[in-house]
C-alpha cells in the first residue's frame, strides 16, 4: 500500500557543486522550489528557492545546502518523528528520488493517514460488533436497496450466500416471495420504527425490526433491519411447557418419598424405575382394604413395604403390627396371634394375654415370614380373615376384630400348594393383591443411593465423618449382593467400624467380601476340554489374581488393559 501518494515533485537534483547563480538559474529553467545534492544516489543536501534568495549577495559564491532532512520510502506511513524535519525526501526500493516534503504538507499529510487508519479501524470494529450480534442485521437504502448484510444473515433465513443480496431490491424480494411482510416498506411509508412477524419462504417465523436513519435534514437516508428467528423460541416455549410438567411430576414424586420419610419412619431409599413403578402400587393398594401378599427376597425390605402400605392406608393413625411367623415356636405361636384366657394352660398369665389380632383392631397386621406358618394355624387364621372374628386360646366367646392383613415371603406358596405345605383356601385369601419387591442385583441404579443413605447414617450414629471413593463405590455396583438391602447395609457398617482411614475404598470392601471377590488357584487343566471353556477358566483366575493383588476395579481394568465397563461385566461374572 502506497501511504505517501501526494507529494511535491518540482525539485531539481545536482551532482556537483554550484554558485548561487547557476542554482538560481536552474531553478527558474525546471519551474523549481528544491535543489538536491546527490553524492553518487546518496542525498548529502538540499536548498530550497528561499534559502537561495538569501544567498543572492553574493552570485558567484557556492551554493549552501542544508542537511536537515530524512529520507523516507513511499510505502512508509509518517511519524511524529519525521515531522521534526523540515525537508522529507521520498525515494523508491531504486533509491530514485521521486518527490519531497515539505513540514506543512508533512504535518497535513499526517492528519490525513491518522485520520483515515482511525476510520479503518472504526470500521473493522463496527463490522465485528454487527457481526457478533446474536440477531441478523440488513442495511437498505431510502429505495430498499440491500446496501450491507451481517455475516450472520443468509444461510438461516435467506438460504443464500450474504453476497447475492447485496444491490437486490428488498421490496423486489418481498414480492418473489423469499419472506412477507417486509419490515422496509412500512418504515418507509410511516417514518418510524416498526416491528413486524415476518414468514420467510422456509416457514419459519422472523421477528424483524426496522429502524430508520434520518440525515440532519430530516431525510430518510438508511434503514437498519434486525431480524430474529423465533421459531426457535416457540420451540423453548415448548420445552419449557415439558420441562414445567416434569419438574411438577418429579414435586408430587418427592412429596410421595417425603411421605416415606417422615420423622420417625423408616425411608424407602430408591431411584430406579422398578422401585418407582412398586411405590406407585404401593399407593394404590393402600387406599383399598384388599389383603395383600409381598413376595421377594430376604433383605429386600418386605417390611417397609407392608408399613408403607399402611402408612398411605386410611389406618394410617391406627396400629400397625408386625410378627415373623417363623421366629417364634409353633406351641407359642397361636396364643401370640390370638391371645389366651386366664389359666388356659399351666404357665399361663393369671390375667390372661391379649393377642396381636386384637392390639391391631382397627390397623393394620404384618405377618411376615408367612409360608412357616403351620398348617393347624392356617385353619385359625382363614377363619379370622373371612369371619372376622377371633377366638382366644382357652376361650368360649368370639370376638370381633377390624383388622387389615398384609403378609410377606420369600417362598413360593403356589409351590407349596401344590407340594400340600400350604393350604390352598388361605393361599387365595392371601393372594389377593401380590406385589413383588426385586432383589438389589436387579435395581443397581438404587446402591449409590442407598450406600449414601447408610453412609449418613452411620456417621451420624459413630460420629464419624467417613466416605467411600469412587473405586469403592462401583465395587457395590458391581457386586451380587445375595442378602440384598440387609446386606449392603451390613457392608457398610462393617468397613465403616473396621477402617482406620476416612477414606473407605475398594481394597478395603474387597478384604470384606474377599470370600467372594478373591481366589488364588492357578490355572490347572488335568484333562482335554472345550477351548471356550479354557479360556473361561483363564481369564476368570487371571482376573482373580489381579483383584488379590489391586484390589479396585480401576486399577485391575488398568493393568489388564480392559476398559472399566468391561471389568465391572468381567467382575460380576467370575467374582460373584
């Protein structure tokens, strides 16, 4: 770029010495205001018509250079340095003298190249300002000519390169139907700002702003568009409608958990789907009177069920009785339930005792363990529920009881029908509503929870401040855990008691579960069998020998060069 464009050029170069008088005349000859001494291309002095005026005294003397200049290339932009000189020499990458400045024409030249760099500048932050706004903006003239477009425009509401709209009319593309109604022809017919929705050609809805700019005369010079694509803002609308809905869907979620959790009562810890779809249940067979039977696993929490059950029941302020059928011996068993009359048998209380159906009336009764019932009492027991009514040991009078019966098992009782264990008449009595609580294995999203439950519980109780790390934590995840939620929190007390460190990890869950976690037999094969099965074989004893030696899921994945994921299939599959 040619920074130094205008500049003087009536200047005379000389290359040897000469008297005022032969300088003088050269001067008038070439219409002249410079003289230039040369030392082969080198400038070494110049004289300008003044200076040599002052020299006119005496015509046949030498003429006297000045040497206060600095030479400058074309390209150059000028400094306040070079100000400070009265003379600027100009000369090409040649080293040929092309032209000369003078201070004022240098200082006014300056002025200008400072002017116009501050300008250019303005102007590059002014288009990286347009072009960062989020919205779209077009600038037309007082005709709708299409002037400038931000390079945020055209690919989402144009469909075209920015560059082919420029110089196209935008009330001519009102027409070809890219979008209506254009914004530009009501500002230019009402002189104001206008907002209008727009429809561009793809369907989508534009919010456009048109903003007028008047010169000092009063006269509509441009207009500035900006536009918005509001679709997408239907689509938030949308989303935030959803996201309303969850978030009251997960409100009456939490009100239903809180229910579970109030002071005194024992929580429900879950957050996973089957768990989630049970306490639904669990609701509404709470508000019914229905006999229901809990079936699941030991440890899987068929207590806190059945108490939850009564707890949403319209018995909820009523008792709420529980007895293990199996823990208490069969001669025991009868007057436990039903109670006995003074001196009904040798040992008895002189007062006699009240039973376990009475001090439920009204509530509800939890006979857990129910299958180890024994089948003289099963007789008693079909009769209270479909008379309800009872009779105590010893006694010659019924008595009326209002009682709700839930039960819970880990058996099978159709099984033990067919097998004659069980009667079949209390077994339909019982069966009324069944609910089946999963074992721990198959709702793994509820560990993490449950461990941070236990974990909290703990602490407060041991007035620790303890906590698992991350390896230890996907060691339960990954873990079988047979004795299900009565294990995992027996797990947890334990490494809690037993570790000396705040941090509790996988190495030390490992020495606890190491029955089944570690082995060290090495690989033995004593006879020819299937390849598969070899490999089996050898993968699970390698596996093995390095959880002995590591400890964590992480470090065992590391050095056997498997992703976690992988480790944690491979664990439960020959660990458990």
């Amino acid at each position: 770029m040619r920074y130094i464009q205008s500049m003087n050029t009536d200047f005379v170069t000389l290359e040897d010495l000469v008297t005022v008088e032969e300088a003088l005349a050269l001067l008038r000859k070439n219409n002249a205001r410079l003289l230039i001494a040369l030392k082969g291309e080198v400038p070494v002095g110049v004289c300008d018509s003044h200076s040599l005026l002052l020299q006119t005294g005496d015509m046949s003397s030498f003429l006297e250079l000045q040497t206060e200049f600095k030479i400058l290339s074309q390209d150059q932009m000028l400094t306040e340095a070079d100000l400070l000189y009265p003379y600027l020499l100009i000369q090409t990458d040649d080293k040929e003298i092309i032209g000369w400045l003078d201070s004022g024409t240098a200082d006014a030249l300056y002025v200008k190249q400072s002017f116009s760099q501050d300008v250019r500048n303005l102007t590059t932050d002014l288009e990286a300002i347009v072009d960062s706004i989020y919205d779209e903006i077009l600038v037309v003239d007082a005709k709708g000519t299409i002037l400038r477009v931000s390079k945020r425009s055209a690919h989402n509401l144009w469909g075209v390169d920015p560059s082919t709209v420029i110089g196209e009319n935008i009330l001519e593309l009102e027409e070809k139907g890219w979008f209506k109604p254009t914004v530009t022809r009501k500002v230019l017919e009402e002189h104001k700002k206008i907002s209008v929705i727009q429809e561009n050609r793809f369907g989508r809805k534009i919010l456009a702003v048109g903003n007028p700019i008047f010169d000092r005369k009063g006269q509509l010079k441009r207009i500035v568009i900006a536009s918005r694509d509001i679709t997408e803002v239907s689509r938030l609308e949308r989303e935030l409608k959803q996201a309303k809905q969850l978030t009251e869907k997960y409100r009456q979620e939490i009100d239903t958990l809180r229910k579970h959790q109030q002071a005194g009562e024992k929580p429900i810890i879950f957050q996973s789907d089957r768990m989630r779809e049970l306490m639904c249940e669990v609701e509404r067979v709470a508000k019914v009177e229905s006999t229901v039977a809990i079936y699941g696993e030991s440890g899987v929490g068929k207590e806190l069920i059945a108490y939850a059950i009564h707890h949403f029941s319209p018995r909820a302020h009523q008792p709420f009785v529980k007895i293990n059928c199996g823990s208490i011996p069969d001669n025991l068993l009868e007057s436990e339930l039903f109670g006995y009359e003074k001196g009904a048998f040798t040992g008895a209380l002189p007062q006699g005792k009240t039973g376990l159906f009475e001090l439920a009336n009204h509530g509800t009764l939890f006979l857990d363990e129910i299958a180890e019932l024994p089948l003289n009492l099963q007789v008693k027991l079909l009769r209270a529920i479909q008379e309800r009514e009872i009779m105590k040991v010893g006694g010659t009078r019924t008595i009326q009881i209002d009682v709700r019966i839930i039960v819970a098992t880990n058996k099978n009782l159709e099984e033990m029908v067919s097998k004659g264990t069980f009667r079949e008449d209390l077994f339909y009595r019982l069966h009324v509503i069944p609910l089946y609580v999963p074992a721990l294995r198959e709702r793994i999203e509820d560990i993490e929870p449950l461990v941070y439950y236990f974990l909290e519980f703990f602490n407060h109780k041991f007035s620790f401040k303890k906590h698992f790390s991350e390896d230890a934590i996907e060691m339960m995840k990954a873990y079988h855990w047979p004795g299900n939620v009565r294990q995992l929190q027996n797990v947890i007390e334990r490494a809690m008691v037993v570790t000396s460190d705040q941090l509790i990890t996988a190495n030390d869950l490992a020495k606890i579960l190491k029955n089944r976690t570690t082995s060290h037999l090495p690989v033995q094969v004593h006879s020819i069998i299937p390849l598969q099965q070899a490999v089996e074989m050898t993968e699970s004893q390698l596996i093995q020998m390095a959880f002995s030696k590591y400890k964590t899921i992480t470090k065992v994945a590391e050095v056997l060069q498997v992703s976690q994921p992988t480790m944690s299939r491979r664990y439960k599959k020959y660990l458990q």
